[in-house]
C-alpha cells in the first residue's frame, strides 16, 4: 500500500469530521497530489512544487498546525508510516524513469530540475 492509499483509506475510517480535520486532510491530500505529479514531471512549476512539498513531508517540525507531523496527529496517522509510502512511490518512479528512452527527459534525479540529464 502507498502513501495516497493509505490516506484514502484513512479517509474512508471514522476521522473526526470537525472543518478544522476536514481541512487538515484536504490540505494533506494537495500535497500528495503535488508529489504524485511533480516526482517524474519535466515542468520546471511542477518539480519545484514537488521538492516544496517533498521537504514538508520529511519535516518533523510539530509547532505549526498545519506542518505534517500536526497534520498526522490530528487525523490519527503515522507519519512513518506515510514518509515510507512516499519514498517507495518515489523510486518506482525513479526507477520507471532509468529506462527513459533519450528523446524524453527524465527529471526524477536527485538535486532538482537542473541536474537532471538524458541518458544516451
């Protein structure tokens, strides 16, 4: 199971469904769909989106409301248990891209958009 079926399924149990929860979970539910779309994208938006929210789901700050931690406590979730699914759907996607022809860029490298080059 991944990370976005785990907040799906997660979704689907009893969350308290106060607006501020309902908020939480929308907001958590962006930032996964910004990371499913921005791993392997060569759009320069969609990848810097995609390090903005890789970087707030590695953050174990807890102060904000709105940080990750905040976000998985509240709802009733591991964090863990979310970070692993998010690192395995990132080298699925890294490996499905190793194996990108040379006319498509694949942007899925480490250190960002720019270092990012066309195996030949």
């Amino acid at each position: 199971m991944n990370a976005c079926e785990a907040v799906d399924t997660s979704a689907a149990l009893e969350i308290d469904t106060t607006a501020e929860n309902r908020l939480m979970l929308a907001v958590l539910e962006e930032a996964l769909a910004t990371f499913r779309l921005g791993v392997t994208s060569d759009r320069p938006l969609r990848r810097k989106r995609y390090f903005e929210v890789a970087r707030w789901f590695a953050s174990s700050d807890n102060d904000w409301l709105f940080s990750f931690e905040s976000i998985c406590t509240s709802l009733g979730m591991d964090p863990d248990y979310l970070r692993a699914g998010l690192r395995q759907l990132e080298r699925a996607a890294f490996d499905a891209c190793s194996g990108a022809t040379p006319q498509v860029p694949c942007a899925a490298r480490i250190g960002g958009p720019r270092a990012y080059r066309v195996r030949s």
